[in-house]
C-alpha cells in the first residue's frame, strides 16, 4: 500500500488574502446562497434546475413528476460538497443548518437497501441498474460519496458519510467480478475517484477495490454495455452510443491499453483521475504508465492555450491530435475543473512540473473564465473567438454564448466551480517524506508536521499580477526538510534567495522544482519569477492558429474585446516589434490589461463585391488592448478572440 500522507487537507491551509481570497469569499457569500435559489427553482428569467423539488417528491413530501436531466441529483450533491469547503474556511451556522435539512431530505429518499436515485425512485423504479451507458447512476452516487467525505471532513458529523456508505455497500453488492454480479462500469466515470475518498476516510478496502474493479473490467470484450443494451431491448436513453460509438465512453479499450485522449472530454478526465488514485494506493505501475501516456496525448495534443479541453460540440467531446478550432470548441468548464482534478493526482505520483503548470494554466484561465466576476452568472463552453452574430444565427455555433448565463437545465459547471476554489488549499501544498513541494503561488499559510515538529510556511504576494513571491519558513524548533519550489515552464528568467543568500537554480532543480534542502528555523525565501509579456506561437500543426499570436504574462492568458477595440477583432494585425504597457483596470477588480500599438487593416475600394482581386489594403494605426481571458464579457457584449494576426 502506498503512503498518502502527501495529501495535505484543506484545514491545514489558510487563504486569506491575495488574488484566491477574493474568488472563495465571493463564493461564500455570492454563490453558494445563488446556487441554493438556483437549485430551488427561485431565480427569476433562469432554467429551472427542479433538484430540490426531486427530491422532496421522492421523499413523499409533496406529490409531482420528477423534471430536469436524469443524473439532476448530482447539482445537489456538488454544492453540497462546495458548501463543506466552505464551512472549513468560514464558519457559518445559517449554512451549516441548511445542509444539515438537505441531508435529511437526501436521507429520506434512500431506500432500505441503500439504493438513492430520485429519477429512479420517481419514475422507473423498475428499470434501476439497467442503463448505466446512459443513465448515470453511478456518476450521481460519486458526487454524492465525495459530499459526503466532504461534510464528515468539515463538521465531523457522519449522518451523510453513513447515507454515503450504506449507497457504496449496495453498489458493491450489485457489480463486481464475482459470478452473481453485474460486471457494469459507469457510463459517466465519477464514482471511481469518489470510492477513493470515501476508502481513505473510512479505511475500508471494499471501496478501494470497487473502484479499481470498474477502472480494469472497463473496455474489456464483450462490451457491458451491449450486454446491457440487448437485455433491456435495445432502448436508449440518449442516443450517443449509436452516434459517437464506445470511443465517446472510454470503452474502446481497456483502461491499461488506451494511447489518446478520447470521446467526452469531462468523462475522460474524471477517468484518468481515478485511474490515477487507484495507481496511487496499489503501486500498479502499468496504470500510471497509462495515466502518462493520456496526459501526455492530452495536454501536448489537445489541449488548449487557455487549459481547456474538448473541441467539438457534438458529444462535449475531444477528436484527434492538434484540432483545435477557436470559435466553434466546447472547452466545458467541467472538463478544465476535472484537468486540474488529474494533475493535482498525478503531482502525488510524480511531483513534476509538467502537472503544476497545466494546473496553473486551467485554474486561472478556463475555471474562472466560467463564472462572472460577481458570482452570478457562468459559462458552460469557453470558447477563444466570439462573433456574437454567429452565435445567434450559425446553428453550428449555438453552444457558444457570448454572454453568461443565469442557470442551465444541465447545470453541472457552476457547482463544480464553486467546489474546487473553495477547497483550494489543497492544491497548493503536497507532502512527501521530508519534504514539501509548493506548487502554486497563492498568498496563504500551511501549517503542518515533520518530524514531529510543527511547520509553517507562509507566502505573501500579489501573484499573478507581480513577479515576487516572499516566503516566511517558521519551525517550533530546527528541523530539517526540503522546500521545493516549482519555477513554471513559462519563466525563463527566476531567482530565490534564503535569508538573503542567492540560490544557484542549476544545481538544485528537480523536474521543474527548486528544492532547498536545509535545516529550517525562522527563514526568509523570496522567489523572483520573471514576467515579461509573452508572444505564444502555436504548434504548425494547429492549422486555425497559423501566422497568429496569443498574448500570456505570467500564467494569464490575455485576449481582445469589441468593448475596447471595435468590431472586426479580425482586422487587427499586431506588429512583431510592439512594445507592450501593463495598466491596472478598476473597472475588472484590478486586473492588470495589457495595450500596445497596432495595425488594423483597411479596405477604403472594397464595394459590394464579395469576392475581388487587386485589393489594395492600406493599415491604420491604433492602440489595441488586451484583458485577461478570465475576465472577458463582463462589460458589454461583444466580440472577442484570443489568437490576435501578426505581421
């Protein structure tokens, strides 16, 4: 078994101030009570999400038909799990006590033998267990299994932990590899992440072996969900398995043989997450060998500039290497929040930088590209260029809004947002032997434990906005460990100092880490990362993004606005040698946005001709302006693309 005191839990990790602070008090106080009216159906002009009322139907409380997406439960469990997080950062007894009733109501819906779906429950009773391809059962239980962890771990209390268990213990009473079992595997991976948690919080190895049982008997001949489809007559829910086939489900090998990235992009990562997890706990090297092999396809192929992944519409899902299109993509905040869910399991196995940096890149680009800066409106597909009246009249481009949005029938993005800033912490920290990696800049304090003495490391910065990053090392009494800090692969210039001392990067760098190996007291670190306006090419094989740049400082992604540059971004052409200048922008919450000397192109012969030659292009200068990815379409909107033409 391996060792997984690496983790570091949320509650030994404070954010108090900085670019983050910001993001998890917004969540608390904007979000978690938005969604909670949300998911009651009591905003006004938003698509009613119909969760809370599910389940008071399936409880016996009030009389109706159960309404909304068949895996509706999981928006319930989501933000419960959010609500958890929060409670360890903010204290709230309002909070706690509305958690608490959505408990009992989720209890009361489970039936004797632990079976809880309120879809089924209301509307099928009959048919549970027979449509895992389409149906999501097993990805509704994960959502719930990880609230609960995350409420146990938060208030102490274990009446949804028990609810969890009791769920767990009938689902592996139903599957598995014994004969009397049904050998199914989810058709949305959740749940084998989610077993996970609830096996190192419980220490029972049942959970840890259900998981790894639906990750091996995964893509193995005959497929279940053929078996399955036959014996209940063909009928599908969705009609996707005849559309994409098993390669949109992750079935068309088994897990250990799969090469790329395939087939629903969420699905896949929360995928490989569990695969990473279960390689974690058993040392099955040929599963991380795999994991490597999908994060290597993934994030070197099909990932884009903004840590978003899946580029088709059709099935939410990914399609071969380098097919990147800007306009039409569906880059589902989700699948971002599920890729940091990767990397972060992947850092417990091999604390590379490779997993930071695409941590970094999705968290501060996509994730929070998917809420508003007040909390109360969400993007489900990121796109990086908008034409707003393509949008609206370009059938093939109606996924994409260039404006948030209130609420979604298919509300799945806010709650995982909100659920993943607010635990955070986290993400920062990991532990291994004598050692502690730093793998995000965030101005916060670990408080932990080695060699029985306690430590504390606290950061103070302005990240991403400033390049400096003081570090405070503090130890009841002397103790030696290593500090590792990641320099990310998009510096090229940095410098750390110990008590004033320059370090010499070169002989101390580990994979992308600079690890300070010492006797630590009271210590001073100040980390220098260099953050010069970056022009970021992409691989030629990127067809869409040939002769064009994208501009990035630090780990932000920067893109163009109509509300600062007019309409027809398309026009604009930036020169190889402009000059860059940072401002603040109060108006987006101190951002820093970036303007620059440029060219649009003009066409004054141009008439009613749609198609010409000779045409005589002259260019006009102009001060163009770029804003943070993240924070785009929070003013008027407007067109907006990311990959600018260079000339």
């Amino acid at each position: 078994m391996v060792n997984n005191k690496n983790f570091i839990s949320s509650k030994k990790v404070s954010i108090n101030k900085g670019f983050w602070s910001y993001y998890i008090k917004l969540i608390k106080d904007a979000m978690i009570p938005y969604q909670w009216e949300a998911l009651n159906d009591r905003v006004p002009n938003a698509e009613p999400s119909h969760v809370i009322k599910n389940f008071k139907i399936a409880a016996g409380e009030i009389q109706g038909e159960f309404a909304g997406m068949v895996f509706q439960d999981s928006d319930l469990y989501k933000w419960l799990e959010a609500v958890s997080y929060s409670l360890i950062v903010f204290p709230d007894t309002e909070l706690e006590k509305t958690a608490d009733e959505v408990i009992d109501l989720i209890a009361k819906v489970q039936q004797s033998d632990g079976y809880l779906n309120t879809y089924f429950t209301i509307k099928e009773p009959d048919k549970k267990w027979t449509n895992l391809r389409d149906c999501h059962e097993l990805y509704c239980a994960g959502h719930l299994i990880e609230a609960a962890v995350a409420y146990y771990e938060a208030t102490g209390k274990k009446k949804l932990l028990d609810v969890a268990c009791r769920f767990a213990d009938h689902i592996d009473s139903v599957f598995g590899p014994e004969p009397n079992k049904k050998k199914g595997y989810p058709g949305h991976e959740e749940i084998e992440l989610a077993l996970i948690k609830l096996y190192r919080v419980t220490n029972n190895v049942k959970y840890l072996n259900l998981s790894k049982y639906f990750i091996d008997e995964r893509g193995k001949r005959p497929l279940y969900f053929e078996i399955e489809a036959k014996e209940r007559g063909n009928t599908n829910f969705f009609d996707l398995w005849d559309k994409l086939g098993p390669k949109y489900f992750q079935v068309h090998l088994p897990v250990k043989e799969q090469t790329t990235a395939e087939g629903h992009a969420v699905r896949a990562v929360y995928l490989y997450s569990g695969m990473a997890d279960v390689a974690l706990e058993t040392g099955d090297q040929s599963l991380i060998d795999a994991c490597k092999r999908l994060w290597d396809n993934l994030t070197k192929k099909r990932m884009y500039i903004t840590g978003s992944i899946g580029s088709m519409s059709i099935g939410e899902s990914l399609t071969f290497d380098y097919d990147l299109p800007n306009d039409t993509n569906y880059s589902e905040t989700c699948a971002s929040v599920g890729l940091v869910f990767f990397a972060h399991r992947m850092l417990q196995i091999d604390p590379d930088r490779q997993y930071s940096d695409v941590m970094e890149r999705a968290l501060y680009n996509t994730v929070i590209s998917g809420m508003s800066l007040d909390g109360k409106k969400f993007f489900y597909v990121n796109p990086l260029e908008v034409w707003p009246e393509a949008c609206e009249k370009n059938k093939v481009k109606s996924h994409v809004k260039y404006t948030r949005q209130p609420w979604f029938g298919c509300a799945c993005c806010p709650p995982n947002i909100a659920r993943l800033l607010t635990s955070l912490g986290k993400y920062i920290y990991s532990k291994k032997d004598k050692e502690i990696f730093v793998h995000l800049y965030v101005d916060s304090e670990l408080k932990e434990k080695i060699s029985e003495n306690q430590v504390s490391i606290r950061q103070s910065t302005q990240y991403p906005w400033d390049e400096k990053i003081d570090i405070e090392v503090d130890c009841e009494k002397e103790t030696e460990f290593a500090l590792s800090l990641r320099i990310p692969g998009w510096c090229k210039e940095a410098k750390i100092k110990v008590n004033n001392e320059e370090i010499d990067l070169n002989s101390v760098m580990a994979k992308g880490y600079a690890k300070i190996n010492r006797i630590w007291k009271h210590d001073k670190v100040e980390v220098y990362l260099s953050m010069p306006v970056m022009r970021i090419k992409a691989n030629p094989n990127v067809r869409e993004d040939e002769g064009k740049v994208a501009i990035q400082r630090g780990p932000i992604v920067y893109c163009l606005e109509e509300v600062d540059n007019g309409k027809n971004l398309n026009n604009i052409v930036l020169p190889t040698d402009s000059k860059f200048e940072i401002k603040k922008d109060k108006d987006l919450n101190d951002v820093c946005v970036i303007e620059t000397d440029a060219f649009r192109e003009k066409y004054d012969d141009w008439n009613d001709e749609l198609y010409k030659s000779d045409v005589k292009v002259s260019y006009e200068k102009t001060r163009i302006r770029f804003v943070p990815y993240f924070a785009w379409a929070n003013r008027t909107p407007g067109e907006m693309e990311v990959w600018v033409r260079e000339k």
